[in-house]
C-alpha cells in the first residue's frame, strides 16, 4: 500500500472530486442524467448523525466523471491512478 499523500495537490483534487460528487448526488449537475447510467449511489443510515454515501462504479468511470472540472480548475485532468490513491 502505498504511503497516504496529504499534499496540497490531494487536497484540492478530493475536494473537487467531493462537490462533483455532492452536487451529482443532489441532482443539481446538468448532466445529472447521462451520470446517472453511469454512477449508482445510496445513503447507508439516512438520516443518522454521519450518514455515509455509497457509490457503485469503476475507477474509470469516476475518472471519466470528474475530467472537465478538473481540467479546468487545476489544469490538467485527473488520472485513474491519482483517484485511486485519493481515495484510499
């Protein structure tokens, strides 16, 4: 396993990865629907103190989902293996 990444880079493409992810989540992207084909999704204990979000897809798929607003807010899109090692 790799060692954990806590640079300012991570950061700031989790973060981006996250509202990307919430705003989907939320039905509040305007491409909520070509998504959802692609991303499913539930709360594990809705409605509890710290619900947990579970999303069912692939690493690819997540990469894919997240190219154009990283590209245009960092520059350059994220990988499939930068997302894996966000996300572990």
């Amino acid at each position: 396993m790799p060692n954990l990444n806590t640079s300012a880079n991570v950061k700031k493409r989790i973060l981006i990865f996250l509202e990307r992810l919430l705003t989907h989540v939320n039905k509040e992207s305007r491409d909520h629907q070509y998504w959802s084909n692609h991303l499913s999704f539930r709360w594990l204990a809705e409605g509890a103190s710290h619900p947990k979000l579970i999303v069912y897809t692939t690493l690819k798929i997540l990469t894919d989902f997240c190219h154009g607003i990283t590209k245009q807010k960092l520059g350059a899109a994220i990988t499939v293996e930068q997302m894996r090692n966000g996300l572990s």
